[in-house]
C-alpha cells in the first residue's frame, strides 16, 4: 500500500507542480503581485493539494471504484426494474446533495436563487438522468442520440428563458453541469455503469459502460434551467448580487483555515457516509462480499476521506482568494494578460484534478491500452486550456454564452456520427469530468476577478459560464482524438493493401 502511495504522491507533484511554478514566476512579474502571506497560504495549500490527490486517487481505486462495480452488478441481478429505478433515483438525490463541488458553486450564488432550492432541484436532475442512463446500457441505446434528443429539450428551456428576460441566468444554468459530477460522484458512478454493463453483456459491453457521467451532466441543467423559469427577472438584472468581499484571503489565516477544515469534514462526512450506508445495505442483501474484501474497501475508504478532506479545504481556503486576486489584477494590467493566463493556466489545471485520473485510467483499461492516458491528458490540456481562454474573452467583450454553447454542442455532435462510438461515450464523460474542485474553486473565482473590473455590471452573465465551457471542450477535443485515429486506421488499412499488391506484383512468373 505504502509503494502505491509513494507511486500516486509523484503522480499528484506532476500534476500540480505546473500549477505552482506557473503562479510563482508570473507574479514576479507586472502581472499580478501576491504578498508574503498570500505566497505562504498559496504554497500550503499546494502541498496539501498534492497529498489530498495522491490519498484520493489512491482510495478511489480500492474503493469507490469497487463498490461502484458491485453495486451496479447486483442490482441487476435482482432482474427486478422498478427495485433498480427507485434505488438508483435515490442514490442519484442523495450523492449529488453531498457533492462538495455543488456546494461551492451554490453558496457563491445564493444571492441569486436559494442555495438549497438549487441543490436539491440538481440532486433530482442528476437522480432523473441516472435511471434514463442506465436504461440506455440496459436497452443498449445509441449514446448519440439519446444526448441529441435532451440538448433539444435543453435549447427549448433555454429560448423560452431568453424570451422571458432571463438570460443573464444561462451561464449559471450550464455551469451547475459541470460541477455536479465531481470527484465523489464520477468514481462512483463510472464503476456502477461497469458493472451494470458487464451483467447485461453482449458485444461492446464495456464501451456501453461509458455515458454515466455524460448524462448525469445534462440532468442539472434542464433541472436548473425549470428552476429559472421561476426567478424574478428583476432580480436577475440587479448589479448588486455578489458580495466580492467573501474572496478576500481572511486576516485571521488560523481561524479561516479552522472554519474550512470543519465544513469541509462534514461536507465530505455526509458524502461518503451516504454512499457507504447505501453499498453496505446492498452488500448485506445482496453482494455478501468476503470480510478481507470488506476490510481492503474500508481502508480505501479511509485514503478518500483523508484524501478529499485535505484537497478541498486547500483548495476552498487558499486557491479561491488567490485565483480571485490574480484575476483583479490581471485585469488592471491589460485586456489581453488575463486571456492569455487563462489560456496557460486552463492546460495545467486539469492535470490536478482528481476525478480526471480515475477517468484516464478507466478508459486505458478498457480499451486494452488503445486509447492510452497521455493522448487523453494531451486532448483535455487543449481542450480545457482553449475553453477558459475563450471564457476571459467573452468577458473581455461582454456576449452572450450562448455564441460558445450552441456552435460547440452542435460541433460535438456532428462529430459523434463520424468516429467509433467509444469516443463519443468518452468524449461526454470527460467534460463532466473535466469540470472538478480546481475549477470551481481556482478558476471561477479567477473569472470573477476578472469581471469585476471589467464588466463590474455584468457579473451574472459574464463571470460565470467558465465551468461549462471547461465541461464543453472535452467533447470536441477527445472526439477530434477519435477523427485522429480512424485516420491512421484507414491509413494502416491503405498501407497493408499496398503491401499485398506488391507482393503478389512481385510473384507473378513471365514465361516467354
């Protein structure tokens, strides 16, 4: 267990190394300044963002990933539907409440709509989209279609919002996708879709595992978009919604940290209790594991626990204030420094998101090595990267997110009828996945520096909408990966079929 750990502790240094490096040189520079205790807050929180990683990635091989697995293999043993749809409708509810990600997103926009209204309006969504995703493996439905079908009705709400005067509502309404699968709920519920997948069998079983994550995502923003219909306009429109003093590194450093570490321990208490209590009813009803399997999955529970307590109070306590910062200052310099930083710092955050590890690997695994991590990382660095420049350029210039959703879902989909299924299923999971803890907590609080020195008026409808894009991204970048390789198949094929030409040419006896 301790090489393991030793072997994830320098996996977590890669990822979030960058990250450090990046931040320390640029503010040596006119860019951005950070004071001796903002440097020290900075470099704590790092240390203890690459020891929550390395526990978390750890403990959610050995054990979300299992229990995931076993529970989806037996409740579909059960062969009973209507058991099946109820347990997973709840586990859905009930998971999403606990997500820490969630609870970041609500409490900066309280002001806004009503933090528990907003929670529990996503758990519902998320526990919806859940049963349909699992009736997609069982049935063995197109991935593709079922998505097209849920973003028309997802543009439906939408026009109906903007027809209502509410579009400053939207960016929020497409980034509570993309926080809503966050590290507890992505392990969790990928090794469920494995495990589900796996029982039902026939060709593809594996591939038909993929697309949890993808639909589980489009669930909170029909959900969140039917909760918008219900605001006031009014509301909407005021420019005084956001309280910018809450970013503030707090001068008490010992009694912020304190306050963070106790709700974060709860937050995560809550979450991974919840999931515990519910695979240990269904092991003892239905799985009956041996008590060294039990034991091996308890102590990976632990690694998580200890792993998420440290990596989201590190990240909640040190990187919001700091990305918040950055983003201010970056904005009194030039129009262009916060675009280009967000384009730099977009490729590295994604490397320290913990969920995205689990991704990677799960997909190596079962494509047998085909689709291998470091072509996956390369795709998401692009794609993430690309997505939080062109979110500091939509601030910069004050439109609409829908000139990025509407032309990017399309994109996407167009691209889903050209390369293997495999990637498509991939595709859609990595953006929830993409979208994590350092997205929310670093990036977004970024943005909204940003905006609040440039387009201080506009904070609803400019500053938010980062996390979706970050949630978009994947979908194109990991489906170009897939037009990439069914280019070199086609080219393969060509050059063995050229190769057999000739070597029949060559055999071929003249008599004369």
């Amino acid at each position: 267990m301790f090489k393991q750990l030793w072997i994830k502790l320098r996996e977590s240094i890669i990822s979030v190394l960058p990250v450090v490096l990046i931040v320390i040189i640029l503010s040596f520079t006119p860019l951005f300044k950070l004071n001796l205790t903002q440097y020290l807050v900075f470099i704590f929180s790092s240390i203890g963002l690459i020891f929550g990683i390395a526990l978390f990635n750890l403990g959610a091989e050995t054990s979300m990933s299992v229990m995931g697995e076993q529970v989806g293999s037996a409740l579909m043993k059960t062969k009973k539907l209507s058991l099946i749809f109820g347990i997973l409708f709840l586990l859905g509810l009930l998971i999403t409440i606990a997500e820490p990600d969630l609870s970041v997103l609500s409490s900066q926009v309280s002001s806004v709509i009503n933090k528990y209204a907003l929670i529990i309006g996503i758990g519902v969504g998320v526990g919806l989209f859940l049963v349909i995703a699992v009736i997609k493996i069982i049935t063995k439905q197109n991935l593709s279609f079922l998505i097209m079908f849920f973003y028309m009705v997802m543009f439906a709400l939408t026009c109906l919002l903007l027809l209502d005067d509410k579009g400053n509502f939207l960016a929020l309404c497409y980034d509570s996708g993309g926080v809503t699968t966050g590290p507890i709920t992505v392990p969790f519920i990928m090794a469920l879709g494995l495990g589900i997948a796996n029982i039902v069998g026939g060709r593809g079983a594996k591939e038909n595992s993929f697309g949890l994550v993808a639909l589980c995502s489009i669930g909170p923003i029909i959900a969140v978009l039917f909760l918008g219909l219900g605001i006031d306009s009014n509301l909407l429109n005021s420019t005084n919604l956001f309280d910018l003093s809450s970013y503030a590194l707090s001068q008490d450093i010992g009694s912020s940290l304190l306050e963070h570490l106790v709700d974060t321990i709860k937050n995560v208490a809550i979450a991974l209790g919840l999931i515990v209590a519910f695979f240990m009813i269904i092991e003892f009803i239905f799985i009956k594991m041996k008590k060294k399997d039990l034991i091996k999955i308890f102590v990976g529970i632990f690694y998580t626990f200890l792993g998420l307590i440290i990596f989201l109070t590190c990240a909640e306590f040190g990187y919001l204030s700091i990305g918040f910062s950055i983003g201010e200052q970056m904005a009194h310099f030039s129009n262009i420094a916060p675009i280009l930083f967000g384009l730099i710092i977009g490729m590295v955050v994604v490397l320290a998101e913990p969920a995205v590890s689990v991704l990677t690997h799960q997909v190596e695994e079962v494509t047998t090595g085909n689709i291998s991590r470091l072509s996956m990382m390369i795709s998401l660095m692009i794609g993430v990267g690309g997505a939080i420049g062109l979110s500091i350029i939509r601030i910069v210039f004050n439109f609409s997110i829908l000139y990025y959703i509407i032309p990017g879902y399309l994109i996407s989909l167009g691209l889903s009828f050209f390369v293997p299924k495999v990637y498509t299923a991939i595709a859609f999971d990595s953006g929830g996945v993409a979208s994590g803890p350092l997205t929310s907590s670093f990036i977004l609080p970024f943005a909204i520096g940003v905006c609040s020195v440039l387009q201080p008026e506009n904070m609803l409808q400019d500053a938010f909408g980062v996390v979706a894009l970050v949630a978009l991204a994947p979908l194109i970048s990991i489906q170009l990966l897939g037009v990439k390789g069914v280019i070199a198949e086609r080219r393969r094929i060509k050059n063995r079929f050229r190769k057999i030409v000739r070597a029949d040419d060559e055999q071929i006896i003249s008599f004369k």
